[in-house]
C-alpha cells in the first residue's frame, strides 16, 4: 500500500498481516499439506503417549486393554484438532480481509474503529493473494480438519457401540 495515501497503520494492512502470518513460524506449516501432516501426526504421537500414561492409571481401563489403547488413539487427536482450527482461524481472518472491499482499522488502540475503501487496484491485488497464496492453504487445513474429526467421531462411535 502507498503510505501516503493509506491512513491504516501499517501493521493493520492486510497485504502486512499476509506477510507477518507467512513468516510466523506455525501459521507457515499449513502452506504445504505435507508439511501440515507432519506436524499434527507429531503432535498426536506426543498426545498419545500421554494419554497413554494418564489412562494408564484408571481400573477399569486396566481390564480392558483394547479399550485402553482405543481411548488412548481417539482422544489424542483432540490436539490436532485444536492446533488445525487455531490455524484455520488465523488464515481465514487474513482471507477475509484480503478479500473485503474496506479495510477496518484502529488508529490509537483505543477503539476508535474507522474504515478505510480500498482503492481498486488494490483490491484486484490482494484479491489475487488471497485465492492464490490464502485459498490453497486454507483449503490444506480444511481437508486435514476434516480427516482429522472424522477419526475421531468413528473413535467416539466405535468405543460407544462396539464391546470388546
């Protein structure tokens, strides 16, 4: 953006807050979906054992050893799960301001809410961030979202229905 004709501060810009994100050490793991993968399943690893010794220490579950694992499997994923919706947060705020027609701002800090039209090439630039450098990334956390909570609802049915 041209300083001198933008009156939003410039950590507010969405095109700044694009390249403050892409340089974050976690918002930058989702721009490759292997990338994305790795993370998580380390995250679930560590969870898992985890679990393992929290659960460990329960009677019932020491009778039952396969519920004992499955329990242990199916609520580990509840970290990858938080971790990827945190990110989905954080990439679809950015989309959306990128996208919007006005940028809103504050100048002091001190809720004095103001907003500013974005001018039309401005817009056409950050249009084109946002569905070719946002759009695919929020696209890879959404389909890791997806397996992910889909591992766990058929953990949940699984341990609810099935009796070992």
């Amino acid at each position: 953006m041209n300083e001198s004709k933008c009156p939003v501060p410039r950590d507010q810009q969405p095109t700044n807050e694009f390249i403050e994100l892409s340089k974050s050490k976690i918002f930058s793991w989702p721009k490759t979906k292997r990338s994305l993968i790795i993370v998580l399943f380390k995250f679930w690893v560590f969870t898992f054992l985890l679990f393992l010794v929290i659960f460990s220490g329960s009677i019932y579950f020491n009778k039952y050893i396969y519920k004992y694992i499955l329990i242990s499997i199916f609520t580990s994923l509840s970290i990858p799960l938080l971790v990827s919706i945190r990110l989905y947060l954080g990439w679809h705020y950015v989309f959306k301001r990128l996208n919007s027609e006005k940028v809103e701002y504050e100048e002091t800090g001190w809720y004095d809410g103001q907003v500013w039209i974005k001018p039309l090439n401005l817009k056409e630039k950050e249009s084109l961030i946002a569905s070719n450098e946002v759009k695919p990334i929020l696209k890879n956390i959404i389909q890791i979202f997806s397996l992910i909570l889909t591992l766990a609802l058929s953990g949940i049915l699984l341990f609810q229905y099935k009796e070992f």
